[in-house]
C-alpha cells in the first residue's frame, strides 16, 4: 500500500510547477481552438442580431477562458484568433482578414492584455495549487515515514523503510550500509540486488569516519552518484549507519523540497534508531538486574541450604570422634543415620546449585522445542523414585512443544513436586493444562502452557506466593528453600511466570506458566 | 557432682536438634529443644536453663529479636548459631547481649568449648592477677610483665588489656570494646582500636604477626585466647 501511494504521489509532483512557462500542449490548442469556432459560430450566425460590441465582449469571453484555462501562450495565441475570427466577420471589408482601421490594432491590443494578464495569473494560480499539493505530498510522505518508523522493532526495520522512501523520493537507488566487524557493509539496497559502484563506496566510508554527509558530485562530473548521510543512534561515531541516495536531479524544479523531506526523515530515522538502542540498553539493564537479583538469592540461600547438612555433618562427625565412648548406640546410629541423609541432601542442593549457576547467567539456558508433557512425566517419575512414600498422581495429556530446555523444565516441576512432599501430607497432583490468551491481552500473547502441582497441605504461606508472583528474583521469604527459587528462575528464563493460590481442596497450588509460541497454534 | 546443666537448643532444623542433642547429652548437659523464637521464649519463662544455643534464622522471629527479648528480664548466657555469614548479622546478636557466636558449619569440639566458657561463672569479685603464657597482668598494680620484665604500657592500653583478659575466651566485639575503654562517643572508631591492639600485641605477644593471646574475630572484634587449663 505504502508503495502505491509514493508511486502516485511520484506522478503528480512531478510536472514542472512554473506552469505559465510550461510549453502548450497539443490538447490545449484543439481545446482552445473548438472553444474559439464554437464562438466564432455562435457570433456568426447572428450577426445580423447582434451589435458588434457585444461581439467582441464574446471574443474577449472566448480568449479568458482560454488564458485561464490553457496557459498564458495559449491565450496569446487565442488572441490573435479570436481578432482574425472578429475581424473576418465585423470589420469592413466583411469576410476578410484585411485590417483596415487603425482601431482593429487596439482591439488586438486588448485582447493580447487580457489574454497574457489572464494567463499569467492563472499560472501563478496553478503554481500555488501545485505548491500546496506537493506541501501535502511532503506531508504525507514524513507522516506515513513516521507511522511506519513508530512501528519498526528492528534497526533493519529501520533501515528497509528508510531505504524504500529515500529510493521513492530521489527516484533512484537507495543503499543502506553498516558497520560489521568494523567494516562498513550493504545492508539494503533498493532496487534488489543494486550494486555500489567502488566511488559510491568510497563516498559511504568517508560519510561514516568522518561523521558528515558526503554529497554526490554534480551531473557530468566523475565521482559518487549518490548522496551519503551518516545515520547514528548510539553514542560512537563508529555505531553509525550510513543512507545513501540518487542526486535529485537538476531540472526537478521541485528538488528543493525534497532535499528537506530527506533531511527531516533522515532526523526521524536518527531518532527511530535512538530509540530502539535505549530500549535495547533498558532491556539489557533489565537483563543484568535480574541476574544480579538471582545472585543474591543463590548467595542468600546457600547459607541456609547448604551449612544446615554440612553443620549436621561436621558436627556429628566430630560428635562421634570426640564423644563416641560415652555415646549409646543407639546414639552412635542415629547420627550416623544423619550424616548419611544430610550427604544425601547435600548432593541434591549441590545438583541444583548446579543448574542455578546456569540459570543465573541467562543467556547459557539452551532453548529448544521441547513436549512440555514428556518433562512433566519425567519430573514426576524421579519423584516417585525419590519419595517411593508419596502419593503422586499425574494427569498430563499431550502438551503443545514450547521452547524450554527439558533438563531445567523437568527440575522446576521436580522441585515444586519435593516442595509439596516435604511440606505437605496426602495426594499431589501434577497436571497440565494449555490456557486460551486471556480476553483483552495484548495482540502478541499466545496460549498459556500451565503446568501445576496441587497438594493437601496447609497452603502456601502469603508472602511466598507474594513473592513468586512477582517479577523480582530477590531473595524470597525465609521459608522458601532454594528449590521454590530455582523453579522461579527457570520459570522467569523461559518467559514464563510461577503463581501460588489455595486449591479448593484445601492445599496449595503451584502453576508453571509458560508462553505457547505462535507457531505451534497450526 | 552436682545437678546436671541444662542447654536449651533453638533451631528450626531438625538435624541439628538432632546431633546436638545427642553431642549435648554425651557432653554430660540435659537438653531441651525449641523449633521457633516463641517456643523458646516460652520454654525459658517456664523454666530457665543454664545457657541456650539460638539459631539466628528462625521461622518465626529473627533470632536476634530473640535475643533483644530475652534482655529485658535476664542475663541467661546465650551462644548464637549462624549460618548466614554476614558480619553484621553477629556482631548485631553479640552487641544485643548474644554472649558468643558459632558459625556454622562448626566441630563439636569448638562449641563445647564455648559452651564451657558461657557456663562459667561471671567474675563477680575482680581477679587481682591474670597469668597466661608467660604474661601477668596485675590489675590493682596497673602492672604488666612479660617474662618476668616489666612492660610499658599507656593507660588506655592497660584498659584494653584489661577488659580482654578479665573476659578471656569471649569475643568482644569492636562496639563493646570502644564503649568500654573510650566511652560511648567513640563506638564507630574501630581503626582507633586496631592501632591499640596492634600496640598491645607488639608488647605482648611472642610473635605480633601470629597472635596466641589477643585473637582477632575477622570483623566482629576481638578475643583474649581461653587459659591453656580450660581447653579439652
């Protein structure tokens, strides 16, 4: 759409705007012409009727008409007809061209005044019209630069749309060229597949070191045929793009405008590339605190997840080595028995603290298509072999693929399942279950995969759930262990969320939530 | 022999009640356990034990809340268990009245030991002469010697030395220290304090650079090492 409309706006603007300049045109004249035998007929055949002043009120009529319609030429040349159509058929001898009085001339006189006053201020009409037409074209085409600007997500977006109406406006090959490993390379180019010459190249470059345009050199002088811009959104000078342009060639009366609609898209652009950097930068800050966030929590959790086995460890341990003779054996068994179950523990906390190092730097987590279902079974399955006690039921039919990375997805449902055995007695149930899009979300949003754990227990307390449902990664509540704040992570690092709420049966229910890509929706 | 002492234990993990109750009763001390801060406060109200071994991460109330508590209506010896290993979560147990700290993880042995020097009885009437090492601090004469020869030392030097030595084995945390020797005003003064027992451990100690009589506490304070006699 946005094509057609260049391609129309193109048409129109380009008709040369000095209209009383403009050469007459073949149509004009015929037009003219039938309009000045229409008259010349008209007066003719009452000739007898009417009086000869009224004639040449029509005449004059006829050469009005014709300046205002076809030019100031046209008019002229109206003018000396409708004289000769007057004078063959008032002026004495009747039917002949011979000019007889010295007042025939001044009536030609005031007919070519008419005619040339007419004509001009017609054309001065027609340039203002022409003027305010291409106002309204410059208009439209920096509004419609700008919608599609606003709408651009990606710095090649960008790029593209600048490329596509820098090539409408000059009408001529547009380029866009960035820097690449230092090195400045074609990233668009319209018309598809234009090739830089070496001087249009070395035109670009020098625009990009030197951070100034670099204008092509004039028509029939060797050199760059395009005009470069550098383009910059970031701070360094070597961050910047560079646009290129055909020449608005020289007999466009009408370049001037255009060399201002180039400027003021070029300072759009600017702004449009300058606002997706410091998105890119908030979103990577918003990246950084998160995994900071998540440091703290790990560091905060190990002194609790970790020292509580290795201090039941040491300290039986030592207990046994330095009391052992006055212990009972009982005594000595249990705490063997403790040390065994505290090692235990430890492997596993070590195992996710494995997983959450991971985790924590975000960008290592391995996202492929993965059966959200297939992780599930699995987590439950290594609970049931892990807690053989547990009541653990499951009620997972095949899941939509998501992209999630199995390992840690089976480990966020594994530790929301241990969750359960540990604090609360009676069935668990783990199910999964896809979502619609809720009523009035954004456009983007997708089905939900929610994968949940339910259990009989007392229910979450408050500012767990609190905390899970947050975006945060702060450390949560002192109750939460560190498997409630791994399956978060994983939760947060695969676009999901994690929510607690009561069941109505009493317990505590954990959702995993993950975004169903679009793709799958087919 | 007299009646068995009794340790009540605060900690919200049952491995650890576990073990320490079995290392506790081996020790020869009857113990009682509590899972939270009010439990706790509850089980010294009914009956007060001779000493209590708080967990500073409690469920319910922080532990030095507990402790904060507990100050109001008595001076019940308290060894303060911590697995967090910020500084400043000790030294705020120890400044409340929290008497030593353990931090966990930790061999029995070492706790056993501070456990034996909470349980000793506060001095109530001053000891004339501290003797350790080769050191005799006369706290009446303000006089020091080393070997048998006699130390120079400032008065504020002699002060320091002599609020460690009078409670050897117990950390002293920098607050208290400062608040002792230099009066309220100078709590925050802790590089004051550093100089002053880099002084007193050049003019004491065998080996400055290896202390055996004033420990450090890494950013908690300081201890006077525990007499040779009262170690296992």
């Amino acid at each position: 759409m946005n094509q057609v409309d260049t391609a129309q706006f193109k048409d129109a603007q380009f008709r040369d705007d000095r209209r009383w300049m403009t050469a007459p045109s073949l149509g004009g004249f015929l037009g003219a012409a039938s309009i000045l035998v229409v008259i010349a007929v008209t007066v003719g055949s009452a000739r007898q009727v009417l009086p000869e002043s009224i004639a040449i009120l029509l005449f004059l009529t006829a050469v009005l008409i014709n300046a205002a319609g076809f030019g100031f030429w046209i008019g002229i040349a109206s003018a000396f007809g409708a004289l000769a159509g007057f004078n063959f058929m008032y002026v004495e001898p009747h039917f002949t061209l011979h000019i007889a009085q010295p007042q025939d001339l001044i009536t030609l006189a005031v007919f070519l005044l008419a005619a040339s006053i007419t004509g001009l201020i017609s054309g001065r009409l027609r340039e203002q019209v022409d003027a305010a037409e291409a106002r309204a074209a410059a208009l439209e085409v920096l509004s419609q630069v700008s919608t599609e600007l606003a709408g651009a997500a990606t710095p090649s977006d960008v790029t593209r749309i600048a490329v596509r109406h820098l090539n409408a406006l000059s009408m001529g090959p547009a380029l866009a060229l960035g820097p690449v490993d230092g090195q400045l390379r074609l990233l668009a180019a319209v018309p598809e597949g234009y090739l830089p010459e070496a001087s249009e190249l070395e035109a670009a470059d020098n625009a990009w070191r030197r951070g100034r345009p670099e204008f092509a050199s004039a028509q029939g002088w060797s050199g760059s045929r395009l005009t470069f811009y550098p383009v910059n959104g970031g701070t360094e000078r070597k961050d910047a793009i560079v646009l290129g342009h055909a020449r608005i060639p020289a007999d466009r009366r009408n370049h001037g405008w255009r060399d201002q609609v180039i400027a003021v898209i070029m300072r759009q652009i600017t702004q449009a590339l300058q606002r997706l950097a410091l998105t890119e930068r908030a979103a990577a800050e918003r990246r950084r605190a998160t995994s900071e966030e998540l440091r703290a929590a790990l560091l905060a959790s190990l002194s609790h997840d970790l020292r509580t086995p290795l201090a039941t460890i040491l300290g039986s341990v030592t207990t046994l080595r330095q009391l052992g003779g006055t212990l009972s054996p009982e005594a000595q068994d249990d705490l063997l028995a403790a040390i065994e179950e505290e090692a235990e523990r430890l492997a596993r906390y070590v195992e996710k603290l494995l997983q959450l190092t991971r985790l924590q730097a975000g960008v290592e987590v391995h996202s492929t298509w993965v059966d959200a279902g297939d992780a599930a079974l699995a987590a439950v399955n290594r609970a049931r072999r892990a807690w053989p006690d547990a009541r653990i039921e499951d009620a997972i039919p095949p899941l939509p693929m998501i992209h999630a990375e199995a390992g840690l997805l089976e480990q966020a449902v594994f530790n929301l399942i241990e969750n359960a055995v540990k604090y609360a007695p009676g069935v668990i149930r783990v199910a999964g279950t896809v979502e619609a899009a809720p009523a009035g979300a954004e456009p983007g949003t997708g089905r939900v995969l929610v994968l949940s754990v339910t259990d009989r227990g007392r229910g979450l307390p408050g500012p767990i759930g609190e905390w899970l449902a947050s975006d945060s990664m702060t450390v949560g509540p002192q109750l939460t262990g560190l498997g409630l704040q791994i399956s978060k992570g994983i939760a947060l690092a695969f676009g999901g969320t994690i929510a607690a709420s009561h069941s109505a049966l009493g317990g505590a229910v954990l959702e995993i939530r993950l975004p169903v890509p679009k793709e799958q929706g087919a | 022999m007299t009646t068995r002492q009794t340790i009540l234990i605060v900690d919200d993990e049952p491995q650890i009640q576990r073990f320490l109750g079995h290392a506790l009763m081996a020790a020869g001390y009857e113990t009682r356990l509590a899972g939270n801060g009010s439990e706790a406060l509850a089980s010294i109200a009914a009956q007060e034990p001779d000493l209590m071994i708080l967990d500073l991460g409690l469920p319910d109330m922080n532990g030095k809340e507990v402790i904060e508590r507990l100050r109001l209506r008595s001076d019940l010896p308290v060894i303060v268990l911590s697995a967090h290993d910020q500084e400043m979560e000790k030294i705020m147990a120890l400044d409340l009245g929290a008497d030593d700290f353990v931090a966990k993880p930790f061999a029995i042995g070492e706790l056993l030991a501070r456990l034996r020097v909470g349980l000793r009885p506060r001095r109530s009437s001053r000891v004339e002469v501290i003797s350790q090492d080769g050191v005799v601090i006369d706290l009446d004469a303000h006089q020091v010697t080393r070997d048998g020869e006699q130390l120079r030392l400032t008065p504020k030097e002699f002060d320091l030395l002599a609020v460690l030595a009078s409670n050897a084995g117990r950390v002293m945390t920098h607050r208290r220290l400062l608040q002792q020797v230099w009066g309220p005003a100078h709590v925050d003064d802790v590089p004051y304090l550093r100089v002053f027992i880099g002084q007193l451990r050049q003019k004491l100690e065998a080996d400055p650079a290896r202390p055996s009589l004033i420990l450090t506490e890494p950013g908690i304070g300081y201890r006077w090492a525990q007499p040779e006699s009262g170690k296992t």
